[in-house]
C-alpha cells in the first residue's frame, strides 16, 4: 500500500494565473484593506478589486473588517451584493456570485481541495456559481464544483457538498434539502 509523500508536492502544478508581482502585491492589498482595513469602505474596496481584475456590480456592500478574498481576477459579483464580516473567498478556480446575494460573516467559498488518493497530495479545484437571490448563513461552507440555484438558502454552518435547487433551504453537513424556500 502506497503512503503519502508531501516532500514531493509540486506547487508549481497549480496556476493562480497572475504575474508574481500581481500576486505579492495583492496579498498586500488584502491585508491592508480587507483582512485588517485602514478604511472599512465598500467603495475602496470595489476600486481595489476591479483593480486587480475582479469583475464587481454595482451597489456592493462589504463594509466590514476580516473579508479575505484569494485571487481578484478570478472573482465576479453581480449588483446588490454583501459580504458579511470574517467572509472567506478562496477561490483557486472562478467565483461568480449573481444579483441580490447575501453571504453572512464566517461563510467560506471554497474553490480548491487536495486529492486525498494521491501520494503527493495534489491540488484539485473547481468553479463555484452563486446565481441570484442565494443567501449562504453565518459560518457555512460552499465546496469546490457547486452551483447554488436562484434564490437556494444554506443554513448556518452548512456545508454544500453538491448542487442547491432554486428556492430550496439546505441543512447540515453534508447540506440535505429540508424544505423549499417562500419569499413573501
């Protein structure tokens, strides 16, 4: 039986696709104005992100400390959008986030995993979309491959481990359909 190795993890597989500068120089940024900001501005932070490539509506409201986002240029948020204090976007693959979204503070977009199976533990990632109306509760986790139908709702402290039907509440861990969700 084959054992697993770390000293043969190979980094330079996985791509983030930006130069190197454009990478240390956003780590900077985020650190500066949205893991610890010096001005908690919804607006300063829009103008970081399109900066460095995002793609970013109009109306987005991420006015609080602790928002890390991995990698701008693989990020796109629709209007009307807010992002909750302590939010985590990790996106090593593309993000995008429709209209009218509301992802509460704590939750975790997690784009990327490791192969368990592989002996050098290799890195695995795949999309997320959040369509429209999605809201994702307080310390809730998205997984890799996902895509949360228009108006689907995870529960505080969910974890979504596959595909959320439109107007659909999801619970628990994995995330299982409890009961369809009435907007009145």
């Amino acid at each position: 039986m084959e054992k697993v190795d770390l000293s043969k993890f190979d980094k330079k597989k996985y791509k983030h696709g930006a130069s190197i500068f454009k990478y240390y120089l956003w780590h900077l940024v985020n650190q500066m104005f949205f893991i610890y900001p010096v001005n908690p501005s919804s607006r300063l932070k829009v103008f970081w992100l399109r900066l460095f490539g995002a793609k970013v509506g109009k109306g987005v409201v991420m006015n609080k400390p602790n928002i890390n986002i991995k990698y701008p240029w693989r990020l796109e948020i629709g209007d009307y959008v807010w992002l909750g204090e302590n939010t985590w976007i990790y996106n090593m693959d593309d993000i995008k986030i429709g209209n009218h979204v509301n992802i509460a503070q704590g939750a975790m977009l997690l784009t990327g995993n490791h192969n368990y199976k592989s002996p050098t533990f290799d890195v695995m990632t795949a999309p997320i979309t959040i369509e429209d109306g999605v809201f994702i509760g307080a310390k809730a986790v998205v997984c890799p491959g996902v895509r949360c139908h228009s108006h689907s709702l995870l529960t505080v402290g969910s974890i979504a481990t596959h595909n959320m039907e439109a107007y659909t509440i999801y619970q628990g861990n994995p995330a299982k359909k409890i009961r369809e969700r009435v907007i009145q």
